[in-house]
C-alpha cells in the first residue's frame, strides 16, 4: 500500500488522523504530515477509513 496525500486540497481537519494516527498527525502548526507512505499490512484498513473520511478527497491510497 502507498499512501498520498495532496496538500493542496487538505484543510488539516484531522479526521485521517482519528482513523490512523500512526500514519497522519496535524501539528501544532495546523498541517497535515504524513508519517509514512507506506504503512504496515496492519493498518491498512485503518487507512482505508481515513481515505473515506476525508471531506477534500484529498488522500489516495494505491495498492
């Protein structure tokens, strides 16, 4: 799984991080990070969610 995120899309509005906090974080700096492109098998369904939850669409994940 490979996970992107366009930035120019994202309103930071954390929900991808509820879903899967190993793998986005808003920081203090209201910014989205993305912690790592390419998570481990066990997250997978939680990225997924997080890909779902996302208002902007601004988050797409490739198998």
């Amino acid at each position: 799984m490979r996970v992107k995120v366009d930035f120019d899309e994202c309103e930071s509005n954390a929900l991808c991080m509820g879903a899967a906090p190993e793998v986005f974080e808003v920081r203090d700096d209201d910014f989205l990070y993305l912690l790592t492109e390419e998570p481990p098998a066990e997250l997978h369904e939680r990225v997924r969610e997080a890909e779902r939850l996302c208002p902007k669409r601004a988050i797409t994940v490739r198998d």
